[in-house]
C-alpha cells in the first residue's frame, strides 16, 4: 500500500517528499502494441508517472454497451505503465476536453434535453451507471491497493464552463463512494473565473497554462497558499484545425519555460510528452470565431512525434531535466522501423448513392428533418431525401444550421455545397415534372470545449425554399462502422477504372502485398475529402484543404501479405486514382502557436 498526499506547499509519496514529472499519453490515440514502446521513451527522458484520460464516449459508445477491450484497454495500458516502473495519474470522465468528440461525453446524451455537466438528474443517472462499471476497474489499480495509480482528477477545467460546485462535489462524492481513496484534485486554468468556479474546498486543486510562469502561479497562489505548486497540464505544442496552419512552438522557448517551473519547486504534466492519432470519428471540434473542427493528426508539436519519433523537444527536455539532478529511468528504445509501400491504386469504384438501401443502417420516414441524435446515430454522415414540385425558378434553397458540412444534389447532380462556416442558400431551379433533392452531410467532429458544447449533427433547424419549410424527408443513417465495408458491391475494372459521374462520393478500394510490416504513411494527393481504411480500421478523415497531407498507418494494421485500402471520397479524384505510402510523415506547412493562447490571454 502507497499514499500520495501533500503538506506544507510539498508532496509527499510515503511520508517522503516527491516531485511529480508526468507526462501525457492516451492510449485511445495510440494502438495497443506500441503502448510500452511510447511509455519506455516517457521514462527514458527522465519521468516518474504517465497521465491520461479516460474517454466515457470510447468506452460507452451505445447507451449501456460497454467496451474495454483493444485500444478501449484502459486497465491494461495502466498495467503496463505499472509494470515499467511508472506512477499513474487518471483523468476520468465524464468530461475531457482533449480535443476529443464530444470531449468525450457521449453522443446519445444529446437525444434528450438534459443538461450538461451539472445537477441535471437525468444526466447525473447517466454518470452514476457508467461509473458503476468503470470504477471498479480502476479501484484494484489504485496505489492505496498496490497498484500504480497516485492520483484522480474530479471532472475537467471545469472553471472553463460553469460555477455548479454542488455537480464538482457529486462527481467528487461518487468516486470516494466507489473505493477512490488516493489523491483527488481538479486543474484549470489561471483566472480568478476559471479557479472559482472549477475548484472545490477540501480538494487538492491544480493549474493549466504554457507559458508565464511567475503570473499563472501567482493568480493559483491567490486561492491556494498552502499547496503544491502542479501544472497539470504544461501545453508546449498545440492541436491543428482544417483550413489552419500546423502549430509548432519552438524547443527552446518550451526548455526555458520548464526550467522556471523547477526551479520555483513545482511539480508538472508535460500536455502532451505524445499526442497519438484521432483514428476514426474521434476528433472534435473548437468554436471560436466560428466552427472549427480538428484534424485527425494529434501530433501536438509534442517531444515524441504523432509516429513515437524522439524530436529536438524531447531532447531539450531531457537536458533541463539532467540540469535539475534528474536521470533518465532507462536506456532510450530505438526508432520504430518505416517503410514505403509506394503506389497503390484504387480501381474498384461503388456508388454511395446508389447503394443507401444496403449501407444505411436505418431509413426513416420524417415529416421534418431529424438531427443524427434522434435517430440513434453518433458519428459518420446521414442523408435527407425528398421530391420537391415544380415549376421553381430562381428560388433559394437554404440549410439551416448544417453541421457540418453537406453536399446537396438535384437529381443527382451536385448543386453546391453548404458549409457551417459558410452556410450561403444555393440557388434552385426545378423543372415542371419536379425533382429529388438529395441532401448528403458530414458531421466533422462534435464541439468539444465552452459554451457551445452541446452540438447535434445533421441538418438541425430545417430545410427551406425561400420562407417555405419543406416536409416528408427520407432519412438515411449512415455511420460508417466498419462492418458497412463489407456490404459495399464495387464494380471491378483491371485495366481503367470505373468512371463515376462527377462530384458523387464514392468507395474507392485497392489492395498491395507487404513482405515485412512496418509503420507507414498514406498520401492523399489527387483527393479531396474523405474517410480512409486500412485493413478495415478507420484511419480517420482526410480533406486536401490542409494542413495534413499524410495519414499515420501504425505498422500493427498490416500484415504481411494482402492488405486492402478503402477511400470513401466525397467529391471524387482530382487525378489519377492512386494512393501512396511513403516512409516520410507530411503534416503540411506550419506556424507558430500564438503565445496568447498558452495562457488563456484574450487580449494583450
């Protein structure tokens, strides 16, 4: 049995004084036989403890259904940390932020009108039953059982959406009433707005920021003299948005920073030591200015590469850390290996729209358009169908509040397209005899931290011609869970593909053989937006708007021999129908982070 606790501005581990050096990984972002590979490059640079979050999304992805298996793992990735000599601090849902969907809450929460992290009793029933599967995970990993976990945190910066402390200390509550005995703590940002309403008292707080040091711990000592000094989260890099440049913060400004942390005695979470992959569905969004939703690459400018590489970051790190007295914990493990499998081409061709009866997981008959939530569909694309009378001419037809993003067509022809960035009405014209309307929308990731977090997907507000709604939809779910690959009907071509009328999105499939398996990188050159799979496993999505030119492929998704790419292509091939992997990462042209952003600056 072990104790972490803390007194006199100090922790104590064992009645001894202790430093927490911490870094961040997520083993949702990472496949599961590189989880010891990425942990030993953690405590190869000199760090005692692993942090992560847990995601309720990914582990409770239908209402009641459970998963912990795979990447969902969470008590065999904390296992293995133990068993490599590393502490853990958990970071449990129901709230994560992380730039994950949702930030992490559940799609299925958003079928009702409950309210969101607070008191609201139909979401706190919801809380309590996914904690009573959790939960009892995690007590035997505890260190007051023998295990390695030192540390829980209570919700997420929760001073960065609301003031309900009563929900704080219900949160707090249910985890001390299902055998939490460590150490609890909450961490937000360095505002008297975010530390009065994200902290409880009575419990350990700490503090997130990445730069200004001196006056992020003066405004966390404004509330809390006697504690240690914790930045939970350290931000030295940042996330990518489409249509945005690739952050990047320089490693020497981030080894200054750290070193003033030290040196004023305060223990740290490097956010992230390694970023990982949004695979699948899973990255979500930001609303800033407006809508910004984010790229599948979690690279983070972080010191260990989205592909486990060491960076001049890492290396940095490792010198301040040697600075300050602390030795690496183990020898540095070798690169994994990367190879170029070169071009592969994608001849066999399938219709979506062609096939909806076959794809669709549901098909429902509406008098108004639904958004995604009500018909029990969390993630993918979902397509409203109706026959609009004619004659029409010159009208404008207006969707209104898309999320996120739709392709509309005429008798299935493309009409335009209309973004939540840019929801500008099409133009209509519909000839005497009448015409289908066919309305095809991606949902692009949930929203997932502030106000705007509650975020249904679809068509949310209706679809109207002028001032008129228009009514009796066909609606067609379509998630995209990896079983639909296997329904898709592909017309073959061995010498030119199939052509496909212009702008329809469709399945492009093609296979390549690999005599050895390694890590690898898919080029999207020549297409413009989609959803790639390797050997059945969704890579995530990719979009030529940038700034991610390249899909991370983890070499445990191959296999020697025959291995099978799919690219549901939304708008078609600009070139030819090719895919390459390359052993070269691309994740476009990048910039430097804004130093305001580091510190929740609005305005200097």
């Amino acid at each position: 049995m072990s104790r972490l606790e803390w007194k006199d501005h100090k922790y104590l581990l064992d009645g001894r004084e202790h430093r927490i050096l911490s870094g961040a990984l997520h083993y949702f972002r990472i496949v599961p036989e590189y989880w010891a590979d990425r942990l030993l490059k953690l405590k190869a640079c000199g760090f005692n403890t692993v942090e992560t979050y847990i995601p309720w999304n990914f582990h409770e992805p239908a209402e009641g259904s459970f998963r912990f298996d795979g990447m969902a793992d969470v008590t065999g990735f904390i296992k293995i940390a133990g068993a490599l000599g590393l502490h853990v601090i958990v970071r449990p849902s129901p709230y994560i932020c992380a730039e994950w969907e949702f930030g992490g809450l559940p799609a299925w929460l958003l079928k009702s009108g409950m309210g969101l992290r607070c008191m609201d009793a139909e979401y706190l029933e919801k809380v309590d039953r996914y904690y009573d599967v959790l939960i009892p995970l995690l007590v035997p990993l505890l260190c007051t059982n023998g295990g390695p976990v030192v540390a829980v945190q209570v919700e997420n910066e929760y001073g960065s959406y609301g003031n309900d402390t009563a929900y704080l200390e219900y949160v707090r509550d249910g985890l001390i009433s299902r055998g939490v005995d460590c150490l609890l703590f909450t961490s937000d940002g360095p505002t008297d707005e975010m530390l009065i309403g994200g902290t409880v008292e009575g419990l350990h707080a700490t503090v997130n920021f990445g730069s200004r040091v001196a006056e992020s711990f003066g405004k966390y000592r404004k509330y809390r003299q006697d504690e240690p000094l914790m930045v939970m989260e350290y931000w030295l890099g940042w996330f990518d948005h489409w249509m945005q440049p690739h952050h990047v913060r320089e490693a020497g400004d981030v080894a200054l920073v750290l070193d003033e942390m030290l040196e004023q005695g305060s223990s740290v979470n490097l956010y992230m030591f390694h970023g990982g992959t949004n695979f699948g569905f899973y990255s979500g969004a930001n609303h800033g200015e407006g809508y910004e939703p984010t790229v599948t690459s979690y690279d983070y400018d972080a010191p260990l590469t989205e592909w486990g590489d060491p960076t001049d970051k890492y290396r940095a790190i490792r010198q301040v850390l040697g600075k300050h007295g602390i030795d690496a914990g183990c020898p540095l493990p070798e690169p994994l290996p990367k190879l170029a499998y070169g071009r592969v081409r994608l001849a066999e061709t399938a219709d979506l729209l062609k096939q909806l009866d076959t794809l669709a997981a549901s098909r429902t008959q509406s008098v108004t358009v639904q958004p995604m939530e009500q018909l029990d569909q969390a993630y993918g694309l979902i397509l409203y169908s109706t026959m609009i009378k004619g004659p029409r001419t010159g009208q404008k037809l207006h969707l209104r509040e898309v999320h996120d993003r739709a392709q509309v067509f005429l008798d299935g022809k493309l009409l335009g397209i209309v973004e939540r960035w840019n929801p500008l009405p099409l133009e209509l014209n519909i000839p005497p005899e009448g015409a289908r309307l066919d309305i095809l929308v991606e949902n692009m990731g949930r929203i997932n931290y502030g106000p705007w977090l509650r975020d249904p997907k679809g068509i949310t507000e209706g679809v109207l011609i002028d001032n008129q709604f228009q009514s009796n939809w066909s609606i067609y779910t379509l998630p995209m869970e990896p079983a639909v690959l296997e329904q898709v009907d592909y017309e073959v071509s061995s010498e030119e593909p199939v052509i496909l009328p212009e702008e329809r999105p469709a399945f492009y499939r093609g296979t390549f053989d690999a005599e050895a398996v390694a890590d690898t990188f898919l080029r999207f050159d020549g297409w413009n937006k989609g959803i790639a799979w390797i050997n059945g496993f969704n890579l995530g999505r990719y979009w030529k708007a940038g700034p991610q030119r390249t899909l991370y492929i983890p070499g445990p998704l191959l296999r020697k021999g025959r291995n099978e790419i799919v690219l549901l292509e939304l708008h078609g091939p600009a070139g030819d129908r090719e895919i390459v992997l390359t052993d070269v990462p691309d994740l476009g042209e990048s910039a430097a982070v804004d130093e305001r952003v580091l510190n929740f600056v609005q305005e200097e």
